[in-house]
C-alpha cells in the first residue's frame, strides 16, 4: 500500500470546493452554448423565411418590369421604335436584386447544413461531458469527502492512546 504524505487538509477541501465549482460553471457552459445553437438556429430559419419571402415579391417586381417592358414595345411612336432604355433598365435591376434574393436562401441553406453538421459534432462530445459532471463528478467528490473526512478523524485522535 502507498503511503501518502497529506499536509494540509483544509488545502484538499479548497480543492474539492474548486472541483465543485468548476462542475457547476461546466453545467452552466453547457446550457449556454445549447441556447445560442437553438437561437442560431432560429436566426437561420427567420432569414431563410425573409429571403423567400423577398423572392416571391423580386419575383412580381421582374414579372411586372417585363409588362411594363413588353407594354412600351407595343406603343410604337408613327414610324419609330420607342425608347425602351428605362424598362430594360428597370428588368434588369429587378432581375439582379431576384438573383441577390434566390443566392441569399441558398447562404441560408448552406450554412444550416453547416451549423447542423458542427452541432452534431459539438452535441456528441457534450453529452459526454454532460455525463461525467452529472454522473462521474458527483462520485468523486464524495469519495473525495470520505477521505477528507477520514484524514480529519485520523488528524484528531491522540497518538497516545
């Protein structure tokens, strides 16, 4: 049996208290980092829904810019062409800002693959962190307060007796 050269107690108690504290800042961590996944989560879904949203609506504006477009051809001024220059203008504008909508929802979309992939990865070491400072932290902290307290009761009898 090893022998083991202990002297000071209270410095183990400090040291139990430290591991008790850590524990709870631990648990703590956890939880945080569960709610900002579950709040990027649903910031993603919230842009995800603006961005569709914002294609049906890009979506009339080009579908309008083309009537519009296709309405100023129709008008032909007696023997010219009219001047479409500002429609053309105008579908274009409207047709870059569906692009910008449509590529926006596919960010979404590849960053909630992205964010998924990393939660699971983070949710798997969690767990396992969560188990030891639920399960295995407790226990050893009781065994580490039966040796305290053992070390106390051995500390206070007489070596005389």
């Amino acid at each position: 049996m090893s022998q083991a050269r202990i002297t000071s107690i209270e410095a183990l108690a400090a040291w139990k208290a430290a591991v008790c504290i850590f524990g709870d800042a631990g648990k703590d961590a956890i939880c945080a980092v569960e709610m900002e996944l579950r709040r990027a989560f649903d910031w993603l879904d919230e842009q995800a829904k603006h961005w569709r949203s914002e294609v049906r609506r890009r979506e009339e504006a080009v579908l309008q810019a083309k009537n519009e477009l296709t309405r100023k051809k129709m008008l032909p001024i007696i023997g010219k062409h009219p001047d479409t220059t500002e429609q053309e203008k105008a579908l274009r504008k409207a047709q870059l800002r569906l692009a910008e909508a449509e590529e926006k929802i596919e960010t979404c979309r590849r960053w909630a693959i992205e964010l998924r992939r990393n939660a699971d990865e983070y949710e798997g070491t969690a767990r396992q962190l969560s188990g030891w400072l639920e399960g295995d932290l407790p226990r050893a902290t009781a065994t580490l307060e039966q040796r305290i307290t053992a070390l106390e009761q051995y500390a206070s009898m007489n070596p005389g007796t």
